[in-house]
C-alpha cells in the first residue's frame, strides 16, 4: 500500500527542509576538534575459524578521541595476490552494531576490504554491538538515540556518530600505518588496501551515516545509501508513525516547548543537506511501501544529491527495500566505480 | 484475568534472588563516594500563580556531585503557621520525570512538604524530565535506561538513581539549610520541614527507588512503595513479556553471552534485598492483574519487607493499581505514621 | 504523523454540517422543560482530609428532574478573605465521570472555586461516576452512550447531558441559595462565588459540552474548550476509526437503513452549531496528531466560534493536547477574563 | 491454543461460585411482578417474500410491561398440514438483537415454529434489535449492558432479559390466544403450535438466557445450550481478558471499592445457579480454544445441570464451537425429544 | 472512515488497468479445452433432514475435466407446482467453500434453485470446501490460492476457477439431463429448473467469479456482484494492505523481478475486463469503508459494466456491504429480472 | 516470557505422540518409489560475481520425479587443494526457498561444499523459491502448506518434501557424477567433496527435514537441527496460537469431522519418530521463549533422538533461538565431527 506522495510526484521531490547558515561551519569545528585526537587505529587478528575470509577485530579513536570499535574482514590472503583492493566501509542500522565478526561475509567475498563500524551505544536491538556513547546524555532522552542531546547540535548524538564514520573511512585508507595486535607473528596488512578505491555504504540510519562521510571525506570513492534515514526530517516526522523517526514526535510530545530547538538542532544533521556537499558517485534504493524512511524522504536525499547517482526502486517493498539484490546491484556498481574486488 | 501464581500462593511467595555476598559493602561505598560531593542545595520560588500551594524549583548534587532537579512544593504560608510540617519525598515512574511544577498537588495541599524528584536522563516518555544522566553509556544498551551500564554494577543506571533519591531525602530534611535562589526578597524555608518526619513515596519505578531510599537511610520514617518495580528480577524477566522488565530479555536476547553478567549486576539493585535492609514503617501495594510489575514480584518484595508493614490489594487493577484510593490510602499512613500534615 | 487535512487548509476549515431550521426552537422548548424542576441544590461537606482545598458532595436536579451529581472544591477558607472568588465548571470526557474528590486539586488551588460535574450513566471506563442515566435507552444502542437514543433528537443522550450542564452552571452560580447538608455546623457558602465570574470548562466531551453551556447560559463568562469532541459530526465519522466517534459508524452499519435519522438528529447537537450561538472569550486547544478528535473538526468548532476566541495549537500531539500546559494557558486566560482567583 | 483446565480436569470440574439463600425468592418475586402485566401478545405477517417460510413480526409484554418485540417464523402452510408443530425459541447472543425477518431459516426450515426474540437495549453491534430498555440505567456503567445496573440484583439488567424470556416462552406456547395484526384477511395460527412441544435455544449470551427460561420454566421441553455464557462468573473474570466478561473487570477496576456488591449480584444470574434448577433434557457445546466463555465455565454449567444432558466438545474451535454442527447436533437432539419438526 | 477516493470522484472512476490483446482470445481457448470434458453431471439426494427445503449433493467436472463439488438446494416439491422454477449459481468468498448442505438456507426458501459450488483447493478457511485443485502449482507460491501459479495465466489459479464456474452454471441450466444418485428411487429432477432464467451470484470472490460467469456465459440471465474482488488490480495492490489482494505485494516482495510477469498475468483476470464483457442485468454493492476490496476497485467493475446495471452504496460498511440487505436486494431484482421464485 | 513448562521440566520430557505400526513401512516404500527415478543431477556455474566462493545452480529429481532446485556453494578453487571437502545440505524454514544464490555463505567460507535445498512451493514468505509443488492438492487446504493433503499420509505435502530431502544428500554425495551444464569449459567437480562426510542442517521446517534426513539416510554422517518444527505434533497445537502449527487448528476448526483422519496424518511426520531413527552424532538449539516451536516439544525430540546428541539452550530468545552463535556452535561441532571444512 502506498501512503506517501503519488509515485509520480517522487520523482522530482526535493524536501521541505532548509540549512542552518552555519552547516559548513558547524562541522568543520566538529571534525577540527576531532582531529585533535590521534587515530589510535588498531587490528587485531581473530582465531581463523574461516577459510576463505580473514577477520580482524578493529579498534580507532572517534569523536572525543573514545575508542570505536569494528570487524574488518579481508578476501583470504591466497586470494588477493595481485595487488591492493578496493575497500567499503559499512555503517550499521538504527539500534544494531558491528554483529558477530562471521557474519556478513559477502563483501570480503566479493574481493573488498569491509570495515563494519559499530554504532556507539546502540548494538543491542537487533544486532550486537560494543562500543560505549561515552559522551553522556545531555537532558532527558527517550528510549533510543535519537533524541540524546537533541536540545543542541553540539550535544547530539548524531555529530558524535557522523564524525565517528568519517574517522573509519580514515581508518581503512591508512590501514598500511595500522598497530597490529595478537599474541604473535603479527599480519601485515600494508599494501592490501587502495586508500583512493575505498566506499561507503549503509541502509536506513546506515545509510545516512555514508552520505555524512560522503559530504565530510572528499576522498571516498562512491557512496551506496539503501533507504537512507534522517532525510528531510520536517516532513518524515509528520508522514509516519513508525519509529524511530517517531521518537522525536514522542518526546516533543512531552517537551512541548522545546520544538523548535529540536528542529534546530535536526538541520545540522539531515541527509538532504548531507547529500548536498558530495561529489562521489553514489548508489541509493527506495522501497515505494516503506514505512519506516518514507519514500519522500529518501527521494528528497537523492533528488538534492550533489553527485552522479542512480536509483533502484522497488514499488512492492517496504523499509527491507532490494534486499540482496540491493546488494548485488551495489557489487555491480561498486566494480564499475572503483574496479573490480 | 490472572496470569501470575495463584492468588493464595502469593501470600507466602519470597522470591528467587539471592543477594550478593558484598552488597553491603558495594552500597556503603557508592554513599561514601557520593559524600565526598557538598549537597549543593538550592531552592529557588517560582512565580507565584497558585493561591494554596507554593513551589520552588530545587536542584542538589546526586551521584558523581551531578545536578539533580527536583520541585518542591508548600501549603501556602498561612496555612502552616503551627510548626514544622512533615515532608514526603516522592520518585516518578519509569520514563516520567519530576513533571510540571503545577501537577500532583495532592500531597502539599494535604499538608506535607512535598519534594518531586527528577530521574535522570528520564522524563521524555510520559511527564516532563530536566536532569541529564551525565554518566554516559558504559557499553552498548537497548532503549531506555534499564540496560544503560548493565555489564557490570559500578556502571549501572540504577547505581546512580538510587544514590540521587538518598540525596534528596538529605535535601528535605536539611531544607533549613538550602540557599535560596530568585531575584529579592528571598523565601525564608527556615523551620517549615521536620526533618524527623520525613517519608519517601513512589510507583513503580518510583516504589523500588523509595524502598532503596527506606533501606539506604535510616531517617527516613515511613515508605510508600506502590506496585515497586525491580522485584524479583530473575522471576520478572520470566514470567512477562512487558516492558520495562523485557529490555532484560531484549538485550539477553542479542548479547547471549552476557547473561550472568547481567543477572549478577540485577542482584545489587534487586527490590527484595532492599526490602530486607528497611526497618521503617511501610505500605505497599498491588493490582493482582498486573503484567508490569507482576503481583507475585511485587508479594516477593512485600514478603521480605522487615519493618512494619500492609499491603493494599487490588484484584481487577492492572498496575495502575488503586490510583487515588492508593494516594487516600497513604495518606491516611502517613499521618498515623509522621502525625498530621 | 498527519492524517487529516494539510495545516495550511485547517486555519480556514469551517466544516460540512448545516443546523437544522429549528435548532434553537428544540433547545428553547428542552431547557424550558428542565426549568420545570426546581433546582434542588444541595451541598454537602467532605470529611476534612485535605488543609489546602475544601471540598462538598454536591446535588442538583438536571434533565428530567434527575438528580446529578458533583464535587465542589474551594480553596481553604483562610486564603479566601477577599471577597467572592471566580467560579469554574468542569465537564468530563467520555466514559469518565466526576472521579474522586481528592483528584483534580489545580483550579481550587488557583483559588476559584470549581464544580466537577457528574456525567449520567457514564463513569466507569476511567474515572469514576455516581450519577444514573434514568431515562432509558429509546431503541437498541451499541456501547458506550453515543448512540443511546439516537434516532431521535428527543431520547438522544447529549440532550439530557447538554441540560445537565446549564444546570450545573446555574448550581455554582446561584451556591448562595444553596441547602448545606452535614450533620452539624453546616458551613456558610453565603458570598463566596461570584456568579458573574463564572467559567466552563472541559476536555473532549467536556469541551463539546462547556460549548453547550456556553451556548445556552448567557451568563457563562468565559469558555474554555480542549479538543472538543461532537464537532462537524458527518466529516468526523467519514475520517476516524478511533472510538467514540466510530459508535456512529459501528451503529449504522448495523442499522443501514437509519443514517438519515441518525445524522438529522446529530445535526442538534454539533459543537459546530453551539460554536456559532456563543459570545463569552474563549480558549480552544487541538492536537495536530489527534486521531480521536480530529484536528479538522476543532477546528471547523473554533472557527465558526462567534465570540472572542484564542487556540492553542499543538503539532505533536494526539488527543491529550497541551495537557498541563493547556491547563496553564488556561488559567492565564481565565485570570484575565475573570480577575485573579 | 487451550489456556483453561487440563481437559482431564474440565470433566469434572463443578465452578466457585456459590448460590444467595434467597435466589429462588428473588426470581419468583421477579416473575410474580412480571405476571401483573398482561401478555399481549400480538402477531403480524410479514410481506410474503419467501416462499417456503411464514415470517410474523411479534410484540409482548416483557420486564415491566415494557414491549419485546420477536420474529416468527413458520414453514409455510401448505407443509404444516399434519397437526401442530413444536416450537423452539431462541435467544441472541450479546450485541446482537433479533436480526432480520429473513435470517436463520433453519429452525423453521426445518419444520418447527422459531420465535427469536430480541434482546432488549441490545442490537447494534452485529445482528439489528429493536426494543429499548426503557428502565434506565441504576448507576454509572460501562459500555454494553454487562454492567447496566449492577450494584443491585433488582436493577441489574439480567434480570430483565431473564424475564423477557420467560415471557417469550409463554407466548409461543400461547399462539392460539394471539392477536393477529395486519391490513386484512388475517392470518389463522391457531392449532399451529403444540404448546407441550416447545424448546429453548442459544448461544453464548443466548445459551445462558436459554438456560434461565428453562430453569425458570418447568413447562419448556427442552434446552439447547450453546457455549452459555454468565457461568461460574469468579472465575470466568480472573481467566480471561476477553469481552464480554471483561466489563465487570473494566467497571471493577474504577470502581474498586464494588467488588463485593458486584459480586454479591452477580451470584442471582449465574448459569451455573440456573443449571442447578433446570429439569428439561438438555444439550450443550463447549470449544475447547474458547476465550470468551472459557470450557472450564461451560463445563461447570453443563456440570451442575440437574436433568438428562449431552455436551459436544470441539477440541479446536473457540467461541464459534460447533456452528452449523452444533445446530445439526440440536436438530437430531430436538428431534428425538419433541418429535419431527 | 474513509481511506479511498473521495466520494464524488468515485461515481466516475473507471479503473487503471488495461486489457491484452488476446484477452478474448485465450478464454475462447480455455473454455474450448473445457468443453473437451463431458460436463458428468451427477446429482444425489441428501437425507432429508429439512422439511422446507430439498438437498442434493452434486459433481460435475471443471476446469481439466476435474470434479467440482457443490450443493443443490430445492424448495420442497409440494411447493414447486406451478412449472420449472429460476435458478441462482453462487460463488464462494476467499478462503471458503460450499459449506454444509444445510447453511444458506435463503435462496431456496425464496424459491430458486440454488446452486452452490464449491472453490477448487480453498474451503478450509471459514466455510468447509471438499475440492481439490489437482492441477498442482507451477511454481512457488505465497499462502492463499491468489499467487498459485501467478507468473503465467495459462498456469494462474483464477483461469482454473473461473472455468468451474461457467461449467457450473452448465449444470444448473442441464439438469433435466444430470445422472441421479442415491439408493433408490431416484428424484425426478427434470423439469424443476428454467434454463432460460439462471442468474449468478456472489460476494468478494465469489462477485467476480459471477462477473467471469456472465461475461463468459451469454445464457446468464443476471448478475449479482456484491463488493467484487480482483477488480482494478494495480490500484488496488497499492491502496490496501489487506488480505487477499496483499498476498500479491508480499510475494512481489520477495519475487522482485517477476512484477512484470505478475501485472502481466493479472490483467487477463481483471473485473473490470470481466465486466466490459457482460450484457445481462447487474446489481452490485459496495461498503464506502471497505478496505478489503476498496470501494474505488468496486466502482471500477460497475463503471465499466456493459449491460443494464445498479449499485447499493453502504455509506458506514466494510467488507460486509449490506449483508441481508444486500440478499434483499438481490431478491427484489432477481425476482423483477426472473420472474417470481 | 515462559510459556511452556517448567524449565526443570523440560529436560526429561518425551512428548505425547505415538508412531503408527506401519511408520517404518510407509517410509520405505515411499523412498524405494522415488528410487525408481533416476537423480537426474546436474550442475551449472553461475557468473563468477565472487571471488572467494564458487556458485552453482542445481537441479535432480525428487519425489515423484520432479525436478527440485538448489545451490551448490563451494571455497574458491585455489583454497580446496587439498584433497575432498566435507558438505552440509541445507533445507530452508517455513515459507522460505533456497534464496539468492549470494546468500548464506557462511558454510562454504568455513570449507564446506555447500548444498541448499529449495523447498517445493514455498519460497515467496521470505526468501526466494524457484521449484513447484506439481503433485497438486489433494482437497481443501488452509494458507501455507501445512495442510496441503493432510487428509491422507500418502497425499500429504512433507512426505513429498522429505523424500526430495533425501534426494538432496545423495545428490551432493554423488557430485562426481552429475552432469555439468553452463556454455562452455565445463566445471571439474570429481573429487571435490568427501561423500562421507556430509552432514544435515537446518532451523525451524529445516530442522524438521534435516532430522528427516537423518532418519532416512544412514549415510549421513551429522545432523545440526536448530529449534525443529513438526515435534510432539499434538502438544504443539495445543500449547501454542503461532503459525505455522495453528494452520492445522485453523483447519480442523472449519473441519470438524476430520480431526482424527488429520492428527493420523501427522503420526507419519512427528519429528520425535524421526529423532528415534537416528544414529548420526546431532546438535541441537532451543530458544526457551519461542512460540513457535514451543521448547517442549524441540525438547521431546531432542529427548528422543537416539544417536550422540548435544543442546544449545537459549534462556532469553525465541525462534531465532541462538542466531550466528548457533551457526558458530555448529561449526565447531562439525569441525570435530567432520575434521576441517
């Protein structure tokens, strides 16, 4: 059932939202201060119950210099001979983490270096993580995220994440310059990786989070964004009732007064001006049943994309989108973009 | 309709947690630790829009030295010209916070000083929150807080939460001795409370915070504990599928590994223990429908209460419980147990 | 989320009902009957539990002679020496009646004086009643009382609630008269109210029913009118599937043949026709998200509202609207309206 | 899914509830106060649509004289031509009234004459009524008629239903002394019926309202009760959640401190009281996935039924039971007790 | 409430779906290869449990030269003096079958003869079927019959069931010629029914199965449509959510590239083909708050319908229409179109 | 939540169900009839998208001859040098196919050659099917194929899946032989897996076929059932409302009559009588708050399982059970019991 805009109003949609005149400034300062953190970035083998992946237990520095934490999974070494890879980092979804290190195989598979970043303090919904929010709350929060420090763009909980994944993107290009841990005979891991072929990728909050290191890291390669969340919030807000997008409506429910701060601090965080400031190519879905990342919203990111991009649409699916042949189409994309895995 | 133990096993029912060996010892180091921070407290009026009842907006130093809020709230100054009047300090429910200052007259207009505490990080769910839960997460948790810091008791959200309520019974019985905020012509609070007379309350979340406040202070002199929370843990987790005891079964369910971790942390803050350290008189009381706080959770609790004690049983209430006739109830307790309000 | 009309198309919804010719013909003739009965009031006092708010079991005879019933709170008599305070009347929402006593402190507290009247027959889904509906149904009627006798303007309930409520209006006003019962020292509420200062005021139906009086009493000096319900009937049965509005729906799929008796006969009693005959100031409140009350409908009652007139708009928020913070607006409203209470 | 009894245990499980010393003494005033009033019954034919049944719209005097309207329904003269026909009534189930004239052909299909009276006030949630129940509400109530007038057995609404049955058992009996309504040439239904040959009938409300006629009536021939309702009510309210029984739980837990009056009339309409007085052969069904009347309440009603009986038990079906089965069943069952239809 | 078109649009809506070329064409072939099968008709007496109405059981073969099962239902012979009588074939809802011999009691009551077939592969949902659909899937499907075979028509369940339909009414209008069952003395069918005055008839499934039988069948007499199902196809997969037509988004879901494939197929089922094809009289309902089959689907059918026609609009139904409102109506036409039963 | 019995009670519990006298004859003759076909295996290189796993399309003949698909996985030529590979065959849970073929690599990174099974008409639930069910119904049947023919063990849909199960691992045990499709440069697959170590496994439905298996196969050398479905058959439809097992009592509740015909049935396909014909080593998963497969009757066919045995117990999950730690735990047991993938 659709319950968003006539599909023939998608296609030219561009959102309802406008940018704080300091968007550019905002973040600059964020990953300014972020910078002033040493990456710290270390890989540790895991015991090698695979055969044909390599798996590593991934630790970095993010924002406020907190140590984030990711599974890195390489194309066993017999397979990768001929020279550097091209690498993908991956973001998780709303209220996941990195997962188990065997699961996930298909991109290692598939030829790349994977970097499956954890999300800080989420990782216990679906998918497991282990990676503290450090930071605190700075107010009264509902359940979830997504309004943890939202009375303020400096508090919120999205600038700590967005400007984590700007820091695994740096991870995985100077992966050469990497501490290497485990009890002995150490990996070397220089060379594997070709810092200039490395995307990123996500679905749904994963999907946000690869447009922010798309807008934030010039040199990522390519973008690939699955019904991206976060876009043209004014709007999603007031489409849907599915969390959590709905978690901002219950909580101002309950703050009343505080709405238009809230609205404030979102503008500093939506992907339609995330997608505005990039320039790699970029893959995205839309599932047109999609209750969760109403279809609007996610024509919104994509129409505002600043780069080449491409579409895959799926008019019977709801937030599961392509699925697998999302996937699939993404390896196409990707060996087109960066060469073959 | 009844899904818990039948109704005359729950007379006799005590529980199936056992308490740590150094729960004592885990306690009187978190106080001590808490000590070390001055109580901080201020009290300043707000405007004066009520004729009956006055109200202040209170902030002292919890856990970790952090601000914590509260309302205070006063019959009006005529009204208390025969002495110091005894005071109920009063904890919200899970999600809620200290609310408006113009909600939940009842207990100031029927005599008493009457101190609403904030939760903190809380108060987005259902009434308003104004504290933040400065801590930070201590490892990735499920929405809400009944899994913020769970791995371990040093980190756990409920360390903190009990600490700030045995503050705040510090803050009303040393009301004398508040600084007292506003622009002139400062309120003298001097005399009003009878530090002697001063008893905790609360629902749910709220009931197990006053029976820690009961347990972890000796002064308090009478605690209300409706429907409490956190009883029983272990039989909780099994015997309901409701919130907030499922965020248990929801984290369990994604960190398998961390089960024992977890029931071990829930022994430190587990009502039952808690009940068995309070000698104060007490009330309690259930609604034999209840999936929330299941009856048989909340008898473990009563059961092994050591003070004084009765019980209110509500056969067809959910947890709401008795509601008014509940509040009547206490009412009626506290002043055959402080003397009239 | 949204689900009725754009925002931008509310601020001049003026609905889709027409009143039928004899409209105030009915209402005369109805309220003529009623004056037939003598008013009967008597005011009882409560056992002195409370020190800030005093409070009365109230009686008075409605429609039909019936008896009804009410609590009356006044703030204590030592904070009223200034002279008749402003009075407020109270109608309750649906499936509630005038509940406890002890509940509902805030306008007392805000020194009026308050009458919570009783709504016949309901008062057992959420707070509770005491008053009978000793009319009888006039034909079959589904659960709940929206369809108790609605094939006829005659039998329908509203008729008998509507009349209750101008007599309620008229018992606080005229309290002067009033018989004290009690066993002894009966108290003196000689020169308390004052009946020019006298205000309605309710929630859902008790807005739709404070409209009422509002309509029917002249002497109403100001109207305060939350979310209310039975306005602009035929879009609101056409837009919702929440109850109550849907007993309409559940009846006539029942009885198909009925829709043109049924909607002749709620063309009396629609807050949209009630809005048009008042002229005291009043307070409206919506919930952009209300699904019980939908935003439409209040607004087609405000904006054919014929007097001075104030919304309080609240975008995300269901059918609890502003909640205290309306309450808060309202008090602000009524102390400029009627002087301070 | 079974969530009563054992199965094992149901067989022999007789219910909690115990009998008033004055029940018999209260329906025999009851029924005494019901004598005053004439019958008068009055027959009217219904336009000839059908060619096989003879359908008559009936009026008589029930509780208070107050007039229930009934179908009849008759195989069409030319197939009646051997000697009066037995006749059975049945009763509607809760919600529902007596349906349209042209509905439930069975009975008369199959030979006997079918009376399927209304139910008074009743008739708007599935199946069309058309009689009010002009006595009024006797307190506040919740939404159906569960709880109409239930703080006192003389005003509680069973007590009227019960009666209206027994009425419209005398009036099927009574054919022969019938007015007969119509334009002209009115119909002859004298001899039609054998008085000595009449059954009752129903289903869930209308089993126990069939039930309470045969209890109450030593000249009904036979029963057929399909899962009754109103059986061992204490424990019916504490295993399940479902309505209808749910309201005595939904008023109970606002009006908590009723629980005993309530329960006090409740134990004047229990079927399990009614089973106890009944002599006629009797048919029951009960589902064993049963949620609205739980198996183990059917079965202490078909326990304690005090004459011959046979019980169909469908492991698999809820609160439909046996459906056309069940009616095949009591065909076969009538059959053999009243002769062919 | 209303979920669809408004109103007014949808007097004129005529649907989105298109026709293929061979439309015609492959049900010429299918219903060629049909007739390849003797049609078997056989006819057995049911014991005579019914007094007014006579029972047959009866087979005849379908679509593959399959047995179809249905029943047969006879006003009693004493009543069918006066020559060969009107005949109604009745199609099944989704999910359910012909039922027992003993339910649907009104068209033979009403003097037709009923014809009452059974659902190949369905009845195990409602109402009990005992056909098989031997022809096996062609492939994966979801649960349900709606995507059986769906990724061609030559192998889609509807052609196969459409096919039983013509050849249903085959047999009711040759029943002079059927081979009677039964022990002995075998009834004397010839002559009962008119073939010159068969209508079909249905509900749901069961409205367009009766609109494939009377585009396909120019014998049909009438058509009786209530709330047809499959009709506009492409709205109606993007407008509900509901069950069955959802059955064809869930498997388009998971089969992502067979939507073509799937549009395609659907197109040679469509009512609204079906309904361009018809030239007999009509009568269709519709329920204005179906979501089901959404009203604008149903309008659809009607606007498109090629002969004289009429609709029932149930402004405050669902699914349900207008129940025995709608049989009445279906009577009062049949009989007007037929002649009396 | 626990649902089920005592967790103290679980370990020893045997289940309710008996086998019938012919059980072993029944599955004898059903094999030796597939038998008489020939396997017809042949296998097809898929596009080489992957780097380090190798896919492949196959196809041999099952039960009745037709043809079933699956998907052969294998490590990338250059890591299987050292001599045969031991293979797992995997059957896909309820609804489910055998997916995309880049699904799932799990297995044949860890070094196993990699069978997944389709399952014949299924596959549009959740993950993609590509094999028809032709053996057609064998009368009326509910959604799913739960009770496709279950009428008869011989009509009945898992006698059809179980033998293609069968097929399953003897066609992986024969690779050497099959037939190699694809253009050109056909694949070499001799000696590629050991046909003496290939094991069983599956989750839910394909827990259930791989005990099946296991049963029917003595060259099975591991059986791996995560949470079985089809055990203690006739407790699991009475201690659960989950489908799929409610698909039988939706069935039996329209088909009364045919409750001891059914429940004969499923004696033929009780997993506890599998569980008993097994020798192979076997790991088993329970979750103990799955609804689904309640952990009863997972526990009688574990309790019953006659070979070496091991059980993953999962306290706070429900059908997923142990998710990639249970894939993990079989890793690791197939490792030890097969020596390294």
């Amino acid at each position: 059932m659709y319950s968003d805009l006539p599909v023939d109003q998608l296609a030219t949609y561009r959102g309802t939202t406008s940018e704080p005149k300091d968007f550019d400034a905002f973040w600059e300062d964020t990953l300014d201060d972020a910078r002033l953190y040493p990456l710290a970035l270390k890989v540790t083998p895991c015991p090698a119950t695979l055969r044909t992946v390599e798996l590593y237990d991934v630790v970095f520095s993010g924002f406020g210099g907190e140590l984030i934490r990711a599974w890195l999974r390489l194309p066993a070494q017999p397979l990768r001979t001929e020279g550097p890879i091209p690498g993908v980092v991956q973001f998780a979804g709303y209220g996941g983490g990195r997962g188990d290190a065997h699961e996930n195989l298909f991109w290692a598979s598939a030829g790349f270096a994977h970097l499956h970043m954890d999300s800080r303090g989420q990782g216990a919904g679906w998918s497991k993580g282990a990676t503290p929010d450090g930071a605190g709350s700075a107010g009264p929060q509902g359940p979830g995220v997504m309004t943890r420090g939202i009375l303020d763009p400096e508090t919120y909980y999205y600038r700590r994440l967005f400007t984590d994944a700007v820091r695994a993107v740096q991870s995985l290009r100077s992966l050469d310059s990497a501490e290497i841990g485990g009890p002995d005979g150490a990996a070397d891991l220089r060379g594997v990786v070709d810092p200039d072929r490395v995307a990123v990728l996500g679905q749904s909050q994963g999907g946000s989070v690869a447009l922010a290191a798309g807008a934030f890291c010039p040199e990522v390669a390519a973008v690939v964004a699955f019904v991206p969340y976060l876009a043209d919030i004014p709007r999603a807000v007031s489409v849907t009732d599915a969390y959590p997008f709905r978690e901002v409506c219950d909580f101002l429910a309950v703050h009343r007064g505080s709405t238009d701060r809230v609205m404030e601090t979102l503008r500093y965080f939506d992907a339609v001006h995330l997608a505005r400031r990039s320039k790699a190519p970029a893959l995205f879905s839309v599932g047109l049943m999609d209750t969760i990342t109403p279809p609007s919203t996610v024509y919104a990111a994509y129409n505002n994309y600043a780069g080449p991009k491409d579409l895959e649409v799926w008019p019977f699916n709801g937030h599961e989108a392509g699925g697998i042949e999302d996937e699939l189409a993404a390896l196409d994309f990707l060996q087109r973009e960066l060469g073959d895995g």
